[in-house]
C-alpha cells in the first residue's frame, strides 16, 4: 500500500513549548530560504524548533538553532543541520520586529514550519514576552479550571 501524500498546508514542525514559556504579544507569517535538501527533509515531517529564535543580524532576520535533519539521499549535497536560515519578511516589518526586540524583555519564537497551500515553506513567528513561574502556574490554574468547567456543563445539560 502506497505511502499517504499529505497535502499542501500541513504542519511540519511545532514549538509547544513556546506557549508554556512565553506570552505570545502577536504572530506574524514569514517566508524562509531554504535548499533543496532541507525541502525535502520537511516534506517528510522532520524537523525542530525547540530551541530555535529569530535574530537580527546585517539588517536580516535569521531562524538560528531550528535542527532540520539531514536528508539521506542527498548523499553529498546535504546541509548543515542547524545552520542559520534567513527569513523573508517586508522592510517595514523587519524594522518594527527589530525595534520591538531591543525593547527589555521581548523575544521572536518560532512558533510552526508549515507549507502553505502553493507548497511554499512558511514560519509562524511569535512576537514573545517571557513567562516567570508564576506565570505558568496561574496558566495551568486557568487550563484546569476551564476543563472542568467544560465537564460541568456536560453533566448538568
């Protein structure tokens, strides 16, 4: 039986613990570059972004620290794994993420690597403030609140 074609817009990679660790302020989509071996990686659902960030560096955005693993049948072509990769993001945008990070506090996650409906690589940026444990404490509070709120509604109709 042949392997399931995904289509186009699925997720491939997902940063979970950025919703735990950090307020997400605002998302924003971003193209990224890309070569042909990391395509290829992703089409088959490898990928990290854990620990990966957005920095600027010479006016640029880069992804740094998303592992996309190697794509074996590259053999010698392949890429490095965690190398930077450079997003792709309208002047104006650039400025104002840029601006927002220098300010105390503030932080770009990558939220989720997906492919859009064109088939083209994408990256849902998070503009982030740090959480403090406390934070996620009162977090988790809500959460569970909520689901057993949800249960007592089910129950009594």
């Amino acid at each position: 039986m042949p392997a399931k074609k995904k289509t186009p817009g699925h997720i491939v990679a997902q940063n979970r613990k950025a919703r735990h660790d950090y307020f997400i302020e605002e998302s924003l989509e971003a193209g990224i570059i890309l070569v042909g071996s990391e395509v290829k990686s992703l089409r088959e659902g490898r990928g990290n972004i854990g620990d990966a960030y957005a920095e600027e560096s010479g006016g640029d955005l880069w992804l740094v620290n998303a592992h996309i693993p190697e794509y074996r049948p590259a053999n010698k072509f392949n890429h490095a794994p965690t190398r930077p990769r450079k997003l792709l993001l309208k002047r104006r945008e650039i400025a104002r993420l840029i601006g927002a990070v220098q300010r105390k506090g503030i932080t770009l996650v990558p939220l989720s690597i997906y492919f859009s409906p064109r088939g083209i690589a994408k990256v849902d940026l998070g503009l982030a403030r740090g959480k403090k444990a406390f934070d996620k404490r009162e977090t988790v509070k809500d959460r569970d609140w909520k689901r057993q709120k949800a249960r007592l509604m089910a129950t009594r109709g």
